[in-house]
C-alpha cells in the first residue's frame, strides 16, 4: 500500500492499517448501515478522517463537546418573539 495520506491532525504518517481503515470507510458511505457497523474513523460532516493511531486514541479518550447553551436560549427567544408577534398582529386590540 502507498503513502498517500497524511494525519489529519498531526500531519504525521498513516499507519497501513489506518489506511486501510480510511480507504474501507470512504468505498462504504453509500451503504450507511454496513458504514455505521464498521466505522471506527473520526467522522467531519459525516465523512471520514484520516488520522494516525495516536491521534485517533487522543480523539477517543475526549469527552464529546457539550451543545453550546446558546441554542437552547435562541429557540426560546424565537418562540417568544412568534407568539408576541402572533398575538399583537392576530390578536391584537380591534377598533
């Protein structure tokens, strides 16, 4: 097998079986359910990643990233401002 990918993160070497591993998971994406079985690879935009093995049990050992809060308070600062609005334009004092 060639060297023909770097880490993604290091930009050091890929392993062979990182390769491998790389090369397996991109020929599979059209099967979703076979990809989701094998898939082992870090994923961006639901692509897989190239990553030597150090860098992939770095990435594996960290805790997922938390959803920002800020989701949560702008969902209910729309809703807020759909029901203002529904109410004074809808609902609003009648002449």
């Amino acid at each position: 097998m060639t060297n023909f990918r770097r880490c993604a993160c290091c930009s050091g070497p890929l392993e062979p079986a990182q390769q491998l591993r790389f090369l397996v998971e991109t020929e599979s994406l059209d099967s979703p359910s076979f990809l989701a079985r094998i898939r082992r690879l870090p994923t961006r935009r639901g692509r897989p990643v190239p990553v030597c093995s150090g860098c992939q049990a770095e990435i594996e050992s960290a805790p997922p990233p938390k959803a920002p809060a800020r989701a949560g308070v702008l969902a209910a600062v729309g809703i807020l401002s759909a029901g203002w609005l529904i109410q004074t334009l809808l609902l609003g004092p009648r002449a």
